[in-house]
C-alpha cells in the first residue's frame, strides 16, 4: 500500500526486514540503568544540578516542548544549512521550492518538528513571520566549498548576538574533530557556547570526524563508534546541551588509524570493544550515548544524505537512536529533497518511532 505522499504504507517490522528482531527486541550490553534516559522531566532532571542559567534553562524547555514530540524528552529537528556545507545547486535542484528560505520553515512547521536549524541567512530572512512559531536554531559556522581545492574548514558565518536578535532560542556550530583545523575550532566554538549560554541560548553541537587517515580501504572510520564516541565526548565537554552526531556503522577506529600511522594514536581500552560495545547497531550508539555524560547531554543522530531507501534508512536511525537512549533525529535531505507532502510524510514517521511506546529503550 502507498500513501498519498507517494512512501509505502508498511509496519516497522517489514520496514526492517531480516534486522527486525535484532533491533526491535535485542538487549544492549551497557545497561540502561547508568544512562539518563529522556523522559517529559528531562530538562528539570537532567540539568538542575548544572551551571545553566534559568534563561537557557527556558530555551532548551523550548525546544524540547515544541512540534509533535513536545514533552515527551524527544526531539525532531529539521537542519537546512546545506546550501553552504554542500552548495545550494547539489542540496535544493532535486527540489527548487527550497530555494526560497521561507519553504524550510514552512517544512518544519507542518511536520511538527521541534525546531527548524539554518543560516543566518536564511532564519534571518524571515524571522518576524516565523521566530515566534517554531524554535529558530542558529548554524554560526559553516565550512564552504568555492576554496579550491576544496578544504575542511568551519569558519564563522554569523554571531552569537544576531542569533539572539532575531530571537533565536539556540545556537549550533561544527567542529571537525581530527582535522588540522581541529584546536582552533575546539577555542572558538568553546568560546561561542560561553557567550550563548550568557545570553541564554541552548547550544547543539555537531561534533564530526574529518581526516583522510580515518577512511581506509577496509571501512570508513569516521563513523566508528570509539572515534565519534570520544568526539561526542569532546563535544560536552565544552557546553553543549545537545550533540549531533552521525549514526555508527562500525568500530574500531583507534586500531586502525594506529596501523595506518604505523606508530601509536591516541588512548583506548580493549573493554570498549568487549564490554561497552558489541557489532550490534544499539550497542553502537549506545557508546555514543555513554560519552554524553551517560545520557544527560542528549544525543540526536544524523539522517544522513537521501538515497534510494529514505523510509528505510531514517526508521532505522529512529529505532537504533531511541533504543540506544538517544533524544531524537535532525533529519533534513530526506525530507527536503521531494515534495513537501512527502516530506512531510517522511518527518511524521520518524516522530511516531519516537511516539511509539512499544519501542522501548534497550
């Protein structure tokens, strides 16, 4: 059966086909009794204890308490800001309604997501119709692709204080973790967060890997468990309230990148591979989840680019995010890359995995 946005009409179990055991019912190795798991009280519990101040306090209840998922410890993000990250002729061709900045925000609002992640360009354009209705999250960084050749760089794109002024509720930045431009995004951004949180914005984190080093013949490393683990960790480790961070797919990165240098890199322990983790997709996350202070920052996954098997790949991400503990999905190509009914379509699916009592946490 096919719905009228075009998406198959199909239960989660034969969405996930031979997986469905494996990620619907199987136990994770690192109990859930040490995460802080997302819960409706989550901003009250989780941060009562900090140094956030009442007014970030406020932000970040703002967006957990918007769109479908509201109060239910789960977010629903839509990120448009690949118009600089991949060019606006590779992001919005497919589609070129989403030329026009005030369509994005139209997408977040009609699929109830929690917040709508952009450019100043782009949130600017059209905050007084849109700020006041739907969360604004702010992208200060951007790495662009006009430099050539190319190069992995996030630099500045816009300030802490003209997210404030359009009444933005949060700010988000990048950091490649592992690039040479590493330390000097880790300062700035570090820097970035302390003046957000003064005054009283959340912060997300996109804390991504990039070095030719972590992509091997074997496998692609920059979306190993024990690298994007410690980069999450990194990532909380300087303010932020939330984490972005791409879906695991293997392990292991340590180890390869030691024999790819030939000499020691980095620190690890065996435990994290016989312990902590296993090849189980959850159980992948589920570190990912560990390294945000054990729940209490909460880990949103990447949808990734759109491909062939969109429904497919961003239930999955749902079902492996919530089950790890993670706190929601920011999912953007896979929606805005078709008609917006579908788009629309596609968003709701995901918030229902997360809307779903059945599928419980691991």
């Amino acid at each position: 059966m096919v719905t009228q946005s075009g998406l198959p009409q199909v239960s989660i179990e034969e969405l996930l086909g031979d997986e469905a055991e494996l990620l619907l019912h199987s136990q994770a190795k690192v109990p859930q009794k040490l995460l802080h798991l997302p819960s409706a009280d989550g901003v009250s519990r989780l941060f009562a204890c900090s140094d956030r101040s009442p007014q970030v306090l406020r932000s970040i209840q703002q967006l957990y308490g918007a769109g479908r998922l509201a109060h239910t410890g789960y977010l629903s993000i839509l990120p448009v800001d690949q118009g600089i990250e991949h060019s606006a002729a590779h992001s919005f061709s497919p589609n070129p309604s989403y030329f026009d900045s005030e369509a994005i925000i139209e997408l977040a609002v009609e699929a109830g997501c929690s917040a709508v992640a952009s450019t100043l360009g782009v949130l600017g354009s059209v905050a007084r119709r849109w700020a006041h209705r739907i969360p604004f999250l702010v992208k200060l960084n951007h790495n662009q692709l006009l430099t050539a050749p190319n190069n992995h760089e996030q630099i500045l794109f816009a300030s802490v204080d003209q997210a404030w002024n359009m009444g933005a509720v949060a700010v988000g930045a990048t950091i490649y973790f592992g690039s040479d431009d590493c330390n000097r995004e880790l300062q700035q951004v570090s820097a970035l967060f302390e003046l957000a949180h003064q005054r009283g914005l959340a912060t997300v984190l996109w804390c991504y890997l990039r070095n030719p080093l972590f992509k091997q013949a074997d496998a692609d490393y920059h979306l190993a468990a024990d690298l994007t683990g410690q980069a999450n960790h990194l990532g909380v480790t300087i303010g932020a309230d939330i984490i972005k961070q791409k879906l695991p797919e293997n392990n292991g990165g340590y180890r390869a990148v030691e024999k790819a240098l030939g000499e020691a890199y980095g620190m690890t322990d065996e435990r994290v591979y016989s312990e902590l983790s296993s090849n189980n997709p959850i159980d992948l996350c589920r570190y990912q989840v560990l390294n945000c202070f054990a729940g209490r920052i909460g880990l949103i996954n990447s949808g990734g680019a759109a491909g062939r098997n969109d429904l497919h790949d961003a239930l999955r991400t749902a079902v492996i995010n919530k089950r790890a503990g993670g706190c929601g999905l920011i999912m953007g190509r896979k929606a805005f890359q078709r008609p917006l009914a579908e788009g629309v379509d596609l968003i709701q699916r995901v918030q229902n995995i997360y809307l779903d009592s059945a599928i419980a946490v691991a």
